[in-house]
C-alpha cells in the first residue's frame, strides 16, 4: 500500500512531504489476515510539515487520540491456523506487532471484541460479515460503511475470498471498557 503524505515547505508551500509503501502486518496468530498502519496520533490532530507519522505505540487510540488503517478479513476456510503452530511465539509476534489488539480480545469467543473507539469502517474489496451480539450479522458489501460506536463486534468471512476494509479509530471515553494507555471510565 502507497502512504503519499503533504506537508509544507519552510516558506509555506504545499509539498510532498513523503511517499511511501506501507508494509502489511502479518502473524502467525490471524493466518490470511493483513493489517496496515496508515497513520495515527495519541494527540489532537497536527501538521507535520515534514511527513512524519506521529507516535502511536498501541493499535487503539487513547481518548483524543486516532488511528488511519486498512484491515483484511481472510476467508473461514483460509483462517485455520498452523496445527504446528508455537502458540506462545505466536502471541508474543502478535503483541509486538499489534500491540494492544490482543488484550481486547475475548479468549473465550474467538474474533469477539469491544474497544473504547468509535470506529468508521468502509469495504473496499470483498464481502465481510459483522457479528454483534447474541450472533446477529450484518452482511456487507464493496462500499458499504459501518459506524461502530463501541460495541461488542467480530468480522466473519463466510466468502471465498479476501475482504479488505479501511478503517478510522477515535478514541473515545467507553464505561468498562480500558482505553488504550489509562484505566476503564467509571
């Protein structure tokens, strides 16, 4: 994926200020699954003039804090993972990679999750299931957009090939739910 970011010269002009690929994040933990950092801040948003991307050490944003991704939802039947599979290596790449994401995770229902975000999630390619609730499922199509406001949400793939979304995290204050670098609201 291409990153082309603007910025503005030391006289005030509109430059590219750089233009990049954004590798895709992979884990032995989601087989078939990609996920790419696009950008993000834990701040209010600014300018950096020279295109450089804020700090953003954890996947989900602290409350004021945002997040610019795309995600893939690999097929069911291409999301089984490896029977030989060194589970603990497994995890430990995941958190180094995507940290954070898996302490949002329910062990007990696997994909389930809740986060302390409103998130805005448009499919780009592909279609995409998402799970809510008592095992209600939303069907969604190329071009469709999902408003998720804090909710308990899985994606499911019962398709044959990849769906990719992009996706916007903002964090926001959430009962219950630990926010990315504090404690739950109460």
């Amino acid at each position: 994926m291409r990153r082309v970011v603007t910025g503005h010269s030391p006289d005030g002009k509109a430059i590219v200020a750089s233009d990049t690929e954004v590798a895709a994040i992979t884990t032995p933990l989601t087989p078939g699954a990609e996920f790419h950092r696009v950008w993000g801040a834990d701040e209010p948003p600014s300018f950096p003039d020279d295109g450089s991307m804020p700090a953003m050490p954890m996947y989900f944003p602290p409350v004021g804090g945002y997040r610019v991704g795309f995600f893939s939802v690999p097929p069911a039947s291409d999301a089984a993972l490896s029977p030989d599979l060194d589970v603990a290596a497994a995890f430990a790449d995941f958190e180094a990679k995507l940290p954070g994401l898996a302490g949002h995770m329910e062990p007990g229902a696997p994909g389930m999750h809740t986060t302390a975000t409103v998130d805005f999630e448009v499919v780009v390619e592909g279609e995409v299931w998402l799970e809510l609730d008592d095992g209600v499922e939303v069907h969604l199509r190329t071009g469709d957009c999902v408003v998720q406001n804090g909710t308990r949400h899985a994606w499911r793939n019962h398709g044959d090939v990849p769906a990719r979304l992009v996706v916007v995290l903002v964090g926001a204050h959430h009962a219950g739910v630990k926010p990315a670098g504090g404690s739950a609201d109460t």
